[in-house]
C-alpha cells in the first residue's frame, strides 16, 4: 500500500514489532554502539573514506594475491583499479556469475578466481556496456575494498545523512537512544545499559523513545500494600529519574521512532512510530499517525522519502495528544470479557493460543498492567506474558498479536 496519490514515494503500514526485534537482538556485538555520538562519528568517518564509481562489467578481471602471512585476498581489476572483494561483495559476484557462494569458498584461491573468470566471458562478450556503481571505500594504507555494487538506477542514502536528521530534531529535543527498561538490575546505570544503536557493513538500525513518564496514584503504577516494586513509578524511581510523575493515567507511555537504512542497497531505507507502555517492553501496541510505517526502496524516489522523513522527525513531540490519549482511554475503559473464561474464548476466536492465552489473562489481572479484563489490561497482559516466554520468535509473535488484537477489538 502507498501514501496518497500527491506523495506516492513511501510504502505506509503498520508497525512491525517482529523486525524491530530482529534487526536489534540478532546484530554482532562487534556492531552495536554503546551511544548516539560514537555511531555517528563513525558513519560519518566511513562516508568520508567511501566514494562511488562508474563500473562496466565487461571489463572485470579476477584475481588473487598472497599476503605477507601467506593467506590469500582476492581482488578484482576494474580497468585500472585494484579492488579487495569484501564478503557482501562477494556473495553480489557469485550471483551475477551464476555461482553459489558456498560452492566457491571451497575452492582454493587460484582455482577460485580461474573459475569467476571463466564464468565472467559471457558478460565479457557483450556488444553493450553493462554498468554498475561500485561503493569503494579507501584506507591510509593505500587500498580500497569494494562494499557494495549497486544498479545504475541506485540512489544511495548515507546512514550520516540519516543520523544528522536524527540529531538536529530528536536527540536535541530530549530523546534518546532506546535502552532496557524490564529483566534488568534496576541499580545498572542508563549510561551502561546496551543501546539500539546498530550499524553493520551492510545496514543501520537505531530506536530511540522518549524518556518515561509515570503517575502515581492511577491504581496500577504505585506500591500496593507493600509488596515492592510492583508500578512503574516505582520501577522509575529505582532506575533513577527524578520525578517519575505525569497525567496521563496509563502507566507511563513513551513515543518510539526506529530508523533502518542500507548504504549498500542491503535493506531499504525506513522509519516506524509508535507508542509503548515503559514496563512491558511493548514495541507494537500504539500506533501513532494512523499506524505509520514508512519505506522506500534505494532508487530516485529514496531522496523525495527521506524528505518526508526529515517532516515527520521535525513534527515529533515527546507529549501524547489529545487524539493518541482517547485512542488510548477507550481501550482503558472498553470491556474486553465478564469473566476469565470469556477471556480466554475471546482472545482463542482472535487466534491467539491457549498457551499463550492463559499467562495473558492471568497477567492482566496484575494492577501493573491494569488490573482488570479491559482491552487495555488484556493487550498489556499479552506482552507481559512475551516477555516471560524463553524463544524470541515466540516472544515476537506474542508481542505482535497484541497488536492485531487490539485494532481488531477497537474496530468493532
């Protein structure tokens, strides 16, 4: 589905919890940033070192070289240019040799580059040139790898270009990069916990929320009777803000936005806003601006997407308004079910299993989350049950039936 016909260059749908989790729990230690400076700085230093180039791959020539301790790099002759074949790279050759990549690493070096070379001739006998760019990136030492290899259509989106957005109108309103709020030792610092900030070789993944707000005295965010940390006030006093206190009634609701880029062209570029409860780890309950997500493939059209972005992050606001609060109250105060039993027949006619079912009903009951069978307290209680669940497609999908339960219901 597309936005309306005067800005048709983004794909608009709801936001997709499954590839928040994915993109943010399965990243290599190695590419996640302990905090928004350090990721800038370096995408921007890797933009500055990085250039484009004009290829005919009719004129590509394989090769390998031994290196000082006898290990082979394999290079590709791009006219005069001697290129290093980096693994994203590589795996782009092996497609457009007809060749699957495993099948080449078994291959020892000499035999290997023979082998690309060989199955090169064809393109190497066309009468019409066969352009490509070519994403080079150059090092002090004197070479230079090739990223990435696009098509001629290809227009590339720098993560620095993203990340400056990002940092003119978010980070200098008073957001910040998403960190743990549940399963943690409240006593671990903010500054210390992990942040989803990720940036690989071939794509950028970054969230970042409002700081909490909480209220005190809505019957599900306080201390009950002494039985410990049991509201999220009280949860955000132990983690160390100030004057966890707000008016909105629900808990403590923050905004979210996460952005994910592909430099290379290994993913589009795109952006998802929502709302989520503090304490659930709920990244997919509240779609904000008629549930928008927001994607544009790496062609011409990327430039007009990130223009609607660059709108949409100046019109973010850590404050809910009025219209995201009565969407919010009337899930507060619709009946989901009578009684335990209808609850779980209900949310069973809506698809969700009684295993799953069951820890959620029991969950809602919890004044944390409620305390009662509304659709606010069973949604809330459907994510409180993900996070308890041991395999992280089960807690996905859990997280994100919640979702497709609650329009389901408000839409009634």
């Amino acid at each position: 589905m597309t936005t309306a016909a005067a800005s048709p260059i983004v794909e608009r749908k709801g936001a997709d919890a499954g590839l928040a989790f994915k993109l943010m729990f399965n990243a290599p230690d190695e590419c996640k940033f302990k905090d928004f400076a350090s990721l800038r700085k370096a995408a921007s230093e890797q933009r500055k070192r990085s250039l484009e180039i004009e290829a005919d791959l009719r004129k590509v020539l394989f090769a390998t070289t031994p290196d000082d301790t006898g290990a082979h790099r394999d290079y590709v002759w791009v006219g005069d240019e001697k290129l290093r074949l980096t693994n994203f790279f590589y795996k782009q050759i092996a497609f457009e040799a007809g060749i699957p990549l495993g099948t080449l690493s078994l291959l020892k070096p000499d035999t290997r580059v023979r082998v690309l070379n060989e199955l090169w001739e064809p393109k190497r006998g066309m009468t019409e040139p066969c352009q490509r760019k070519l994403l080079l990136e150059k090092f002090d030492d004197g070479t230079v790898d090739v990223r990435a290899m696009n098509g001629a259509r290809y227009e590339r989106l720098w993560d620095d270009e993203v990340f400056a957005e990002i940092d003119r109108w978010l980070i200098q309103s008073g957001w910040v990069p998403a960190y743990p709020t549940f399963n943690i030792d409240p006593a671990t610092p903010i500054a210390e916990r992990e942040k989803a900030l990720i940036r690989t070789d071939r794509y950028s993944f970054t969230f970042y929320f409002t700081e909490p707000k909480f209220r005190a005295g809505d019957g599900f965010s306080d201390d009950q009777g002494g039985r410990g940390l049991s509201g999220s006030a009280d949860i955000a006093k132990a983690q160390g803000f100030a004057d966890p206190r707000d008016t909105d009634g629900l808990g403590g609701l923050r905004k979210g936005i996460m952005v994910y880029n592909g430099e290379t062209g290994h993913k589009s570029f795109g952006w998802q806003q929502f709302l989520f409860r503090n304490v659930c780890c709920n990244f997919n309950i509240w779609d904000m601006s008629e549930g928008m997500t927001r994607r544009a493939r790496h062609t011409a059209s990327v430039r007009d997407a990130f223009a609607v972005f660059k709108e949409d992050v100046q019109k973010l606001s850590g404050e809910l308004t009025e219209l995201e609060l009565d969407h919010l109250r009337k899930a507060k105060n619709l009946e989901f079910a009578k009684d335990d039993e209808a609850a779980l027949k209900r949310l069973n006619y809506l698809g969700v299993q009684k295993r799953y079912a069951t820890p959620a009903v029991e969950a809602a009951h919890n004044d944390i989350n409620g305390g009662d069978l509304s659709l606010w307290s069973v949604v809330n209680g459907m994510t409180w049950a993900a996070k308890e669940l041991g395999n992280e497609e089960d807690r996905v999908e859990l997280c994100t039936h919640a979702g497709r339960v609650l329009e389901s219901v408000l839409a009634e």
